[in-house]
C-alpha cells in the first residue's frame, strides 16, 4: 500500500480518521523527512509503511486514549524529527505546540516543515532540565509528551518540572514497562506526580507500545528538574 493508505488503515482502529487536507499535509512531511534524512540523520524509518505505522499513527494513537482539552498548551519533550508533535498538531490544529530539542539542525528541519505546511509551533532549542528551569517554561503547560528512549524516573524529572498543577506528562513506552514503572515510584513521590492511566496498544505491525499517563498533583520544589550530570549519575 501507499503511505497514505497504510496511514488510513493503521489509524482506524484508534477511530481517528484524518481529512484529505490532514492527510496532505501527513504526506508533505514523510516527503521531507525522507529527503532530508538523506543529508541528516533524523530517522531509521523510511519505508513508507513503516514510517506510517511506526511514527505517523504511533504518534496519533495518543488522541484516543488521553483527553487533551481544546487549546491546550503541549510540548514535545526531545522531539527529534517532531514525533509525536506534529502529527498531533496537524490532526489537532487548536493544540498550542511547543517542540523542543537539544539538537539545532533538527530544529531546523522542522522550522522547514512548518514553513512548508502551514502549520505553526514553537521550537525550542534547548536541554528539558534548562527548560523546566526557565520561568518563561517552568510549570506552563497542560501537557507534556515523551518518545524517548531514558528510564521513567529521568523522563519525570525531566518532564514533570514543566507542567502546571494537574497537567498531564504522558510518556510513550515500549516493551516491558512494568519493572520501569516500579522503579519509578520513588521519582515520582519526590516529584508530586501520579500514575493516573497506563494504556496498553498494539499497533498495525503488531508493536506492542503502552501510554503512561502522570499528574501532577502539586507545584514541583525549585531543586528540581537537577542538571544532566546529577540525573544521570543518580536517578530519583
């Protein structure tokens, strides 16, 4: 099948079903990202498929399972090539999407892939723990996502810093999450969150992947996000 048709069908059983202009616009990004990988690395994924499956309903699979509110404030934690963000932007357009990432050439990819859609979004050139310890960012957002590879307890102090008071920090696992997500409950005591969900999916291929879902319950101490070295050396 085309991109467009495996993009379809992966996506119905979520029941999400994208306009032929989200579509379009679905289409316009995959065509960039695969030109632009070949000078940049930006993704693995290049078979159209794949990349339908893997990164496009992946990503969209979200809107079914968690409650974002009508203009709500998102962002994008490490986003690399913009997934989940922009495929939740262009299904969403009301969302208000901040992307971050530590990387500026990727930044600079999707800056192009904005410009070329239409779509607007913040870009944020920066590390999560400089971010959530910015007051320009600290504790603004309705919602944080996460597609990154690090441990639950980093992706909470990471993340958690950066939403306002019952905002919701969804990480997006696969594989066996269960020992993850016990090692966790220590990070997110110190932190004020709490598992409020965890949603369990199989995708199109047949990818196991699951939805962690985290409220914050209270406003974070001002020690944390910590920086990059102490994260690293001793998780929460």
């Amino acid at each position: 099948m085309s991109f467009r048709q495996t993009l379809i069908s992966s996506c119905a059983p979520f029941g999400i079903v994208l306009t032929d202009g989200q579509l379009d616009l679905c289409e316009k990004y995959f065509d960039m990202l695969v030109e632009t990988n070949r000078s940049m690395n930006l993704t693995a994924i290049t078979d159209p498929d794949q990349a339908a499956v893997l990164h496009f309903s992946d990503s969209l699979a979200l809107l079914k399972f968690i409650d974002i509110p009508r203009s709500a404030r998102l962002i994008d934690v490490g986003t690399g090539a913009g997934f989940p963000g922009l495929p939740l932007k262009i299904a969403r357009n009301d969302i208000d999407l901040t992307l971050l990432d530590a990387l500026n050439k990727r930044l600079g990819f999707l800056q192009s892939v904005l410009y070329n859609t239409g779509l607007t979004a913040g870009l944020l050139h920066s590390r999560a723990e400089d971010a959530g310890r910015d007051p320009a960012f600290r504790e603004s957002f309705d919602v944080a996502v996460c597609r990154a590879v690090a441990k639950l307890n980093v992706l909470a102090e990471y993340c958690l810093p950066l939403l306002k008071c019952a905002g919701v920090f969804v990480a997006m696992k696969s594989g066996d999450i269960d020992e993850e997500i016990s090692l966790a409950q220590n990070a997110l005591r110190l932190l004020n969150g709490e598992i409020s969900d965890i949603h369990r999916l199989e995708l199109a291929d047949g990818s196991k992947r699951s939805l962690v879902v985290i409220k914050k319950l209270s406003p974070n101490d001002p020690c944390y996000p910590r920086s990059s070295s102490k994260i690293s050396k001793k998780p929460l």
